[in-house]
C-alpha cells in the first residue's frame, strides 16, 4: 500500500521517519510526499527519498540546518520527474548539500554554502548567503527569463552569494537582451554578463555554461 503525506493550505501535518542522525524525513519506496499550494514544510534536518518515491511540492520546503548536525536534501529516484511549482530553501549557519536528478522550481539558498552532490537544475535560482559550490558538476537555470538567477537585496552585485563552480543557463537571446553569470571562487565572485543579444541574436544555442578561473599563462 502507498503511503501519502499531505500538506495542505493553512495546516502542517509532518510525518517524521529516522534514517540516520542527520535524516529527519525519509520517504520510503512507494510512498509520495505532497506539499500543497500556500502549505510549508519546515524541517530541521535533512531530507532523504527512496527511489520509487514521489516528491511533489507546490508550496514551500525548508531544510533548515539550526546547529550542529547534517541538513542535506538527498533524491535516490532514478527516474526524472518535476517536483512542482513550489520552492525549496536551503538555510542555517553551516554548509548543506543536495542531490537529485529532478528538477526543481525554485531554489533560495541562505545557508554557509551549498554544495552540489550531482547536476542540479532548478528554473529559478535565489541568493542571499552562501556559495553554491558545484565541484565536477553544474547548477543550471532552465528558466530563459532574464531573472532566473537573482539576487536577495541584502546580496548586493552578488557579493554574499554566488557560484563556485560552473553555472548552465538556458536562454533565448530573440527575446531576452541581458544574460548574468554570478560565477566566481572559493573567495569572491567574478561576475560574467552576455549583454545587447536582441540586435544579433544567437543561433542554434540553448544554453551556456560558465565558470570561472585563472587565465592559462
């Protein structure tokens, strides 16, 4: 029998499994998990899925890390699907990780760093403390709209948040003129820009990938 968590508008109802210390929800197989639209499901700790378990969030997740301890979001679903319309944020005073090959609507990070587990790709992306460091791998942004990576406004020109590591966005320069990449470091960021694509627009390319390093020499 599948076992079914619901989330819904103006009610929290939370069903805690233990895995180990850091895992405070975990979906077994079989099981699917539901946030509904305007509902919040706040954990402090980590969250850990099964494969063969369902993910649907249209509201708003928080994996919060308050102190000691880990707080990591970890998919094991091998088949891709979209986890909904909803928003998951990272936040605490230490460093997270996630993994997952579904995608993500949105995802806030306001932690001490977040570090990429496997390719991660989210339509929107919000930053406010912490870097995203993506190692061998890639945060993407599949939203095309030019705000799909931005920046809360205590993380002026990027200065408290950006990617350490390689960022893919996916854009359509007929309609959208700007492009930033908030690429940098361990250290600070370097910030990147495609600008004035209307008046020449690139052909035959969905997405560009940037990162940031030494100049070879």
């Amino acid at each position: 029998m599948k076992k079914r968590l619901l989330l819904f508008t103006g009610c929290l109802m939370l069903v805690t499994y233990t895995l180990r210390a850091q895992d405070v929800v975990k979906a077994t197989a079989g099981s699917i998990t539901a946030v509904l639209n305007g509902a919040v499901l706040y954990v402090n700790g980590g969250i850990n899925l099964d494969n063969a378990s369902l993910l649907k969030n249209d509201g708003t997740i928080t994996v919060a890390r308050p102190g000691a301890g880990a707080a990591d979001f970890t998919d094991n679903t091998s088949t891709t699907y979209a986890y909904g319309n909803g928003k998951f944020v990272f936040t605490g005073t230490g460093t997270q990780s996630v993994t997952s090959v579904n995608q993500f609507e949105r995802i806030d990070v306001d932690d001490a760093g977040l570090n990429l587990l496997s390719n991660i790709t989210a339509a929107n992306w919000y930053l406010k403390t912490g870097k995203v460091n993506t190692g061998v791998f890639f945060a993407a942004a599949r939203s095309t709209a030019a705000n799909a990576v931005q920046a809360d406004p205590a993380n002026t020109n990027f200065a408290n948040s950006w990617f350490n590591g390689y960022l893919r966005r996916f854009i359509s320069p007929v309609t959208v003129n700007n492009y930033k990449f908030p690429v940098g470091d361990a250290s600070k960021v370097n910030m990147a820009e495609m600008d004035n694509l209307i008046a020449d627009p690139l052909t035959v390319v969905n997405y560009v990938t940037a990162s940031f390093g030494p100049k070879p020499g």
